[in-house]
C-alpha cells in the first residue's frame, strides 16, 4: 500500500526540476559525495539485491545506481512520486522501479542484501516516521544485510539554524530547495539503530564544503565556466571532504552517516 502524504508534493517538485534542470553542477558534486562514501562501504564484492529509498537523484543526475548496479544482480527502486519515477526510468532505462513508500515497503521479510538510502528520510516530519521507515528496513533485509544511510547532520550549526527558521523563507530565498524535515544526529543515530537490533560499524560525516556558498558558486561556474573550468571547481569542493578525518566532522559535515548490518 502506497501511503498518499507528499505524494503530490514530491511530484509537482519533479515537474518542476524536470523543466527547470537547476542545481546541474551541484548535485554532480553530491553525487561524487554519496558514491565515493558508499563505493567505500560496499568494496567490490557482488551483491545479490540492491533497494534504494528514493530515487530523486537518479531522475536528475546519474545518483547511486549507475555506480552500484554493476555490481548488483538486482537493483531496485522505490519513490513516493510517480513523476520522480518515470523520470528517473528515462534517464536510466533498465532501472526497475516501484511506487512505494519506504514507512510501509510492499517487499517480503529478508528480501534485499543491501539496502541504500541517502538523505530519503530526513524529508519526514518527525522521528518517529523515520524510526517506523528503519524498521521496515530492518524487516525487508536478509542475514547479515546492510544499510547504508545519511541523514541530514543537526550537529552542523548550518543545518541546526535551519530548523528553527522558518521554511517558506528558506524556501523563497532558494536557500533551501524542497521540504526537509526530521533527523538525528550521529550519537541518537547510533542509538536509535541499534535498539531496532543493527550492529552498526560505523557512523561518519560527509559533504563538508560550505554549502549554501557551494550551491551559489556552482550555479555562476555552470553558466560561465568551461568544462575545464567546472571540472577543477568540483575538485575543489571534493578537497573540502578531507575533513571528515578530523574529530570536528560533526560539526562540518552537512550528513550524518551510518554503515549498519543486519545480524
């Protein structure tokens, strides 16, 4: 059963995106980000069953799948949005793809080995959906399977600021593109994880450029530098994830991460 809420919003925000194409250079950076961490975590190894939680970055850009299906004999997508959906499937055509919402997954118990999620959500509005979407995780993963997830870091003073602002100015200002909603912060991550029975081995930061300058600069590189040009900025904005090494990632990293299996 797919549950309604933000069904409608996500797809007049796809509609929008699909037209407009912003944020182009931007979210090559993100997506350099969430391949690198997850390339990281999986190594080379052969997976039998892949589920992504949303498939909003493969609409517009190449996301996770492009990376991860080639080691994967099943992938498999699931959105909220019908529109995200069909516009991801035309940019990558042998995707299989479900509607379906990740608090109420139409999948069997043990289904999956690897299960993706990359800031898909923290777009809940409170906790608790995020605690029912992680059990239903934890139910549709084999023995030993894995979770890879990032949410949204309260601890980065940027983010924490922009909970207590209000969205619609955030929103008109372009500083915040969508909706975002509820999240944990790493040490609750980790507590919150492992009370629903994952064994997490690790829990980091990453996306540690400073975003809001990032997500400006990479609009005005776009539009007037060449390739060479765009290429070297986004080797800049890769440099910034050197961070990540220092005990302050918690307080630069834009996500929280967590590399979680199933025992």
């Amino acid at each position: 059963m797919i549950l309604a809420e933000n069904t409608q919003y996500w797809g007049d925000v796809a509609a929008h995106w699909a037209k407009q194409r912003p944020y182009g250079l931007w979210r090559i950076h993100s997506d350099s980000v969430n391949t690198r961490l997850f390339s990281e975590w999986l190594g080379n190894t052969r997976i039998s069953s892949v589920l992504k939680t949303d498939l909003f970055d493969e609409a517009f850009g190449p996301g996770l799948y492009s990376h991860v299906a080639v080691q994967s004999k099943h992938f498999v997508g699931i959105d909220i949005s019908e529109e995200v959906l069909r516009t991801a499937q035309a940019s990558h055509g042998d995707l299989k793809a479900a509607a379906a919402d990740v608090r109420s997954l139409p999948f069997a118990d043990g289904m999956f080995d690897v299960v993706l999620s990359n800031s898909s959500l923290d777009h809940f509005r409170t906790q608790d959906q995020i605690v029912t979407s992680l059990r239903e995780i934890y139910r549709i993963l084999k023995r030993p399977g894995r979770l890879l997830l990032t949410l949204d870091n309260p601890v980065n003073p940027v983010i924490a600021l922009r909970h207590v602002l209000p969205y619609r100015l955030l929103h008109k200002t372009g500083v915040v593109p969508y909706f975002v909603g509820a999240s944990f912060g790493p040490w609750k991550l980790r507590r919150i994880l492992e009370s629903i029975g994952f064994k997490v081995k690790k829990v980091d930061a990453v996306l540690h450029c400073p975003r809001v300058i990032a997500v400006l600069l990479a609009g005005l590189v776009q539009k007037k530098a060449q390739q060479k040009g765009q290429r070297a900025f986004l080797r800049a904005l890769m440099s910034f994830e050197y961070l990540s090494l220092l005990p302050t990632k918690f307080f630069t990293g834009y996500y929280v991460a967590a590399n979680a299996r199933k025992e």
